[in-house]
C-alpha cells in the first residue's frame, strides 16, 4: 500500500483527496515502463490550477494523480537505461495532465521520458531546483545556440519574480550576461538585484504592445514567462539576428505581432516544448542536466526551512521542501518552485543558486 494525491470530479468540480492505493492501481505505461519510489516533487502553479480545477490542466482521464515533475528511486524496470535502485527524474511529457503525475509514493512512468540524476546533486535539489530551472536553462541554451552569447549585450527576463523568470536572472548573470529584469512586483527588486540583475524595468514598460513593428534594437535576447502583449513587444524591440526563448502565456496565449522583426531582422522565437520531439529536445534536455560547472558561486542564497504546514514561507524570500508527511503523504516531500519540465544546468545550478550551508530555492513570487 502506498498513499497518493488523486483528483477526481463530481458533477464538474474538481476534488482532492489522499488515497490508499495499492501497486495494482498505477495505470500501465507501456512496454519500457519503469516503476518509481517517488522521493520528491515540486509544487508548480499548474499544479495549483490542476487541484483546485481552476484551468484546464488536466487532460487525462480521471482519476487522476497531479504533480509535473518527479525524482524517485527505480523499483522494477523494463527499459534497457534504468536498473533497480538507479535514481531517475521525470519532468514534462503530460507527467500530472495526461499521465499520473509525482504527487504519489509510487509511479509506473515510460523509461523513455525519464533522465538519470546527475551526480552531485541529491534527488531533493532536484526538486528544488525542478521544472523551473530546467525551463529556465533551456532558455538560456535557446539563446547560446543562436548566438546570443555574454557579449552581445543585455538580456530581459520577463516575469522576473517567478520561479523560471527568477533562476534565469542568476544563470544568465552566472554565465557573465548583462540580465535585465523586468517585473512588476515592486516589493521583488531587492531579491531581483541580489540574484544578479543589471537592471530592473517595470512591468508597465511591455504589457501595452509594440508602439511599432520595428522598434530600437534594445536586447540582444530575451528569455519570456508573460507572453501575449509582452512577448510581441519584446520581438518589436529585439537587436538585428536576436533571440527570444518564450515559455508562458500568463499575459494571454494570442500574440499580435508583424513578420517584420522576422524576415527584415533575422529575429527568432524559440518556443520550449513540455513534449519534447522524438529526434532533438529531449537528447538537449539530458545534455542540460549532465553539463558541467561553468563559472564559480559568488552569493550565497538561503532560504527558510518550513517548521510545519503546507504552505510556502514568503517572508524568508523563498521555500525549502514541502513535507510529504506534514502533507498528509508520509514520505514524499514537495519542493516549492513554481513554474513550469526536464534536464537542466543542474550542477551549474545547485553551485550557483543553492546555499552550500544546505538547500535552498528562489523566492516563490507571482511573475
């Protein structure tokens, strides 16, 4: 027996309740499947909408276990690339809409959409660290593929204050680029700055759309959690050959935008898959999680540890583990990350973003 969070619906409205479930209850994840001790997860805002039945998340049959990401120890493997005991990562891939996702004790998932755990990091850094930082460092890999490198000038992070938006600014400043931060939590721009940030913009300065559909080549990339108006001024205002890594729809999924920047400026907007395509992105996302360190830690991010309940302790300008067991689960732990999938510069991360003195993660901060 083993407890799991299970989301099922009465006359339309969603309920959550911890279950009892037994190994015969794990729905079948075809002929590579691999079953899981779940160790961690994180708690991302689509997991928020996914319980509370608030959007459209869930795209599955119910009942259905949420939680987007998962780290867990293999029990039973039926895939060539996990044995027994190996400690694996899945992120993305429907993981928690589609598919039963991290928030259980037990998970039978396809091996194939699953990622060993680099050496180094502790299955609850990965958590920590979770959907946010990998979505967060394929961004700036986006940007590294397409020439936009430290020199080129500066970098926007929209949606600053958020989980991805907050772990890009320290990367991108890590990795020697000139961050710039935009966000409009002003309460946000002490955190911004000690993370890294160049400098701060406010939110107000992108949300009203392009004033034109070519505008002063201000960035030399951009990485975009708001998209809609946001996103379609940041591609107005993007340098000659630029290029801007878009992840979120929180400022609206319609983009009204003009070819211009594209085919006059040479501009490019890479989107980042939860799915990724059987030929590319999943081979990047495995590439992300084993790179090496790059650059040295110069700041030492600590973060309050929660002394009970399930909610995140703002006031300590972040989050450690949410307590499977205070939670009603027992083992499993949920990190407190919020934003939305697989491999990322996890080594780089942990030294960069992770106090040394224990873990820790980015201020839990609405973009």
């Amino acid at each position: 027996m083993f407890s799991a969070l299970v989301l099922n619906t009465d006359d339309g409205d969603v309920q959550a309740h911890v279950r009892s479930l037994n190994e015969t209850d794990l729905p079948g994840a075809g002929a590579e499947a691999v079953r899981l001790e779940v160790l961690y997860s994180s708690l991302n805002y689509k997991d928020g909408l996914a319980v509370t039945g608030t959007g459209a998340v869930i795209r599955g049959e119910y009942p259905m276990v949420p939680g987007i990401d998962l780290v867990g120890r293999v029990q039973e493997s039926r895939h060539d690339g996990f044995d027994p005991g190996d400690l694996a990562i899945g992120t993305g891939w429907q993981l928690g809409e589609a598919v039963w996702g991290g928030y259980t004790q037990q998970a039978r998932v396809d091996g194939n959409t699953l990622v060993p755990l680099p050496e180094g990091l502790s299955p609850r850094q990965s958590m920590i660290v979770g959907t946010a930082g990998l979505t967060a460092m394929l961004s700036v890999l986006a940007l590294e593929e397409h020439g936009v490198g430290p020199d080129a000038g500066d970098v926007v992070v929209t949606g600053a204050s958020g989980g991805a938006g907050s772990i890009a600014v320290a990367l991108l400043e890590s990795l020697g680029y000139a961050a710039v931060a935009s966000t409009g939590s002003t309460e946000a721009h002490a955190y911004l700055r000690a993370l890294g940030a160049d400098r701060i913009v406010p939110r107000s300065e992108f949300e009203d759309g392009p004033a034109r559909p070519m505008d002063a080549g201000t960035w030399a990339g951009a990485i975009d959690a708001v998209g809609g108006d946001t996103l379609a001024t940041i591609l107005s205002q993007v340098q000659r050959h630029g290029s801007v890594a878009a992840f979120g729809n929180a400022g609206g999924h319609a983009l009204h935008t003009s070819v211009l920047p594209f085919i006059l400026a040479g501009h490019r907007l890479q989107h980042l898959p939860q799915r990724p395509p059987p030929d590319g992105l999943g081979a990047a996302r495995r590439f992300a999680y084993g790179r090496g360190l790059r650059a040295h830690p110069r700041r030492d991010y600590r973060t309050r540890r929660h002394s009970g309940g399930c909610a995140p302790d703002r006031r300590g300008g972040g989050a450690g583990a949410y307590s499977g067991r205070r939670c009603g689960l027992g083992r499993p732990a949920w990190g407190s990350n919020r934003a939305g999938v697989q491999s990322v510069h996890l080594l780089f991360i942990r030294c960069a973003i992770l106090s040394p003195h224990g873990s820790g993660s980015p201020r839990n901060a609405a973009p």
